[in-house]
C-alpha cells in the first residue's frame, strides 16, 4: 500500500476525516492535494502531510466544492503540478440535523450541494486525466445513515445515499478505463461533526456497535487508502462500512 510518484486529491481536507486521510496518504508516498474553504485549518492539515514522510509534498487549493469551475480549476491545477492524478477522494460534507416537516428548503439544497453534487462534480473532474492515463481510484466518503436512514437526519441521509448510486453507476462507466470507484460507509467516528450528536443518540450508536467504540479518522484513512492501492486492484463499485459493527 504504497503511493510514491503518485498524485493524490481530497478534499475537505482541512479537519477530521479528509485530514487523516491526506496524511495517510503522505505517509505512504504520495504527493497530496488539499481542497477545502479554511485556509488556516489546510495549513494545518499541510502541515501534518509534511512532517509524516521526509520529502512529503502537500499543496492547497483552497476552493469551493460546490462551485464546478473551482473544482475543475483545481483538478487541473493539480495534474499540472504533479504531472499526473491517481488517487481522488470526496470527502466535503455536512450535516444538519432537523424533522422532515421542519426542513427548510435552503438546508436541503445545501446538504445536497456540498454532500453530494461536489463529488458529481469532481468524478467529472477527475476522470478527465485518469482516463488518460488508464488508470485511477476514485472513492467517496458516504455515511452508515446513507443506508439505513435516521429520523431527524432525512437532508443528509439522502445526499449519503446517493453517492451510494454515484459510486456504481461510475464505477460502470469507467471501468473499462481501469478507473476504480468506491465508497466508504463510516459510522460514528470522533470528528468535531460527531462531537455536536446528543448523549442519547452517542450512546444508542455505541451500543449497537459490536467493537463497542467509536471509530477515530485513522480507522477511515487506512480504508481509503486500501481501497485506492494496488491491493484493492479488482475491487470497484463497492461499498465498504467502517462502523465497529452497526450494521450487519
């Protein structure tokens, strides 16, 4: 599971998941594009990708997943600094939490601009250059609620499940390209997004979990970068959860 003179690209990159995930993989060889809105927290996150490996590279694109032409731009501009793009992961999300009859309209448009319309946006972006190449692992960043649903969470349930369909219906497209699209299925991991969950729904997750914990980003960075080595090589248009043991 190495990446030297490979490019890699994730965004939300600035915390939590899409953070582990650039350092993973940093760590493991390659040279790492941030996307995200907070340049401090890139920084940060750059940072870390550099102090992982002697010789680490990690460059920020500070950018607006939402926005097409910025995720276009920044798709270019990382091919042209890294000479190539192997690895891409979607990883910007958000989440807000409201009954269906209390969902504002201006909130479900969000949830499904940033969760779900961004990663349409960069596997157009992305398959430009891999299907150049022939080669190339996509993987997106989804959610156990993407499959099993949660009362108060119907916005960002169904702009998690639909990167569900994204992923396979991509992962048809581009196959015979050697383009491999996948997803992971986090549960509740410790992220500053998980830290705002009330104590009664915290608690019912943990129980459910078989592992009796809560994940942390690392447990999702190894995954990803599992499924974007060479190891995961005939796996495509899968769906891998990471949730202690949730759902079964």
């Amino acid at each position: 599971m190495r990446f030297d003179g490979k490019g890699a690209l994730v965004t939300g990159a600035s915390r939590g998941i899409g953070r582990a995930i650039a350092v993973e993989f940093a760590k493991r060889g390659a040279d790492v594009a941030l996307l995200g809105r907070d340049v401090a927290a890139l920084e940060e996150t750059a940072g870390l990708c550099a102090a992982s490996r002697p010789g680490a590279v990690a460059h920020l694109f500070p950018c607006d997943v939402t926005d097409q032409a910025s995720v276009d731009e920044a798709v270019s501009e990382t091919v042209s600094r890294f000479g190539r793009l192997d690895c891409v992961v979607a990883n910007a999300g958000q989440s807000t939490d409201a009954l269906l009859l209390r969902l504002k309209a201006e909130t479900i448009d969000r949830l499904l601009d940033v969760n779900l319309k961004s990663a349409f946006y960069l596997c157009a972006a992305a398959a430009k250059p891999m299907m150049k190449q022939r080669s190339g692992a996509i993987v997106l960043v989804s959610s156990i609620v993407g499959m099993t649903g949660n009362a108060g969470q119907a916005a960002y349930a169904a702009s998690k499940a639909g990167l569900l369909g994204l992923c396979k219906s991509v992962a048809k497209e581009l196959g015979s390209r050697n383009i491999r699209v996948n997803a992971v299925a986090p549960g509740l991991i410790e992220t500053a997004m998980t830290e705002k969950m009330p104590d009664v729904a915290r608690e019912y997750l943990l129980k459910q979990a078989a592992l009796g914990r809560p994940g942390t980003p690392e447990d999702v960075s190894g995954a990803v970068a599992f499924l974007c080595s060479d190891a995961a090589g005939y796996i495509t248009g899968q769906t891998l959860v990471i949730d202690g043991g949730v759902v079964m």
